[in-house]
C-alpha cells in the first residue's frame, strides 16, 4: 500500500489504508469498498464516513488506535468537511489505483488549517472521477 504523508492538525503524519484498514472501513461504514468509493466521489457521504478514512489512514500509516481517535476528535471534527474532502480523497484513491506518489504538502495558513476552497476541491474530485 502507498503511503501518504501530509500535516493533518499538530503535525506531519503518515497515512496508508492497509488491507486491513479496507475491510474495518467496510464494517464500519456497512458497505464494500467499491460502493463507498463511489459513494464518497459522488460527495454522497455521510460526515462519518471522511473520519474514518482518515482515521483508519491514520491507524494503517503507523498512528496508535487512541492517538487517532484523539486526532480526529481534536483536529477533524471541527474542522470544514471541504479541509478534509483531499485528504479523505487521496487516501481512498491510493486503494484504488495503488497510485505512488511524492508526500504532499497541502498549503495551509499560519495556524494550520489548509487552505483549501470547497470549488477547487470538488473541481479536482470530478476530474478524478471515472465518467
């Protein structure tokens, strides 16, 4: 599996969905990977569903289970669902194409928030998107 590398809420972290991380997102979220891929590329998702893709990244890149869920509960919760659609994105597309790539640095402000406008994110989103 790829792993991502980007600063998500107090630091860089790394971020892989492993097999494993595939199928405990499929529990969680009650439906097979191809069905939440579509689901979510289609911004047909559930708030839910964008925390815990990130947080099983999280987990599946090295992050303890507890140190993730306080990273999530602190950083993502209250953050605008259009900070967290690239990262979610990413992670998911790397499942899917088993893409490879350099680690990213998502811009963001002073105070660590990406800069990241909802119009750019679902521009990039649809050009992804298989027709």
């Amino acid at each position: 599996m790829n792993k991502h590398v980007a600063f998500f809420g107090d630091a860089e972290h790394a971020f892989t969905l492993t097999p494993e991380m595939v199928f405990e997102l499929e529990r969680k979220t009650g439906v097979g990977i191809g069905a939440f891929y579509k689901r979510v590329f289609a911004f047909e998702f559930h708030f839910a569903d964008l925390l815990e893709t990130i947080r099983l990244g999280l987990i599946g890149g090295g992050t303890s289970p507890s140190e993730a869920h306080s990273l999530i509960e602190t950083y993502a919760k209250p953050t605008p669902i259009e900070e967290l659609i690239p990262l979610a994105f990413t992670l998911l597309e790397n499942v899917w194409t088993g893409r490879k790539e350099a680690p990213a640095t998502i811009p963001q402000d002073e105070i660590g928030q990406t800069e990241v406008s909802a119009e750019s994110a679902i521009d990039d989103a649809l050009v992804q998107v298989p027709a």
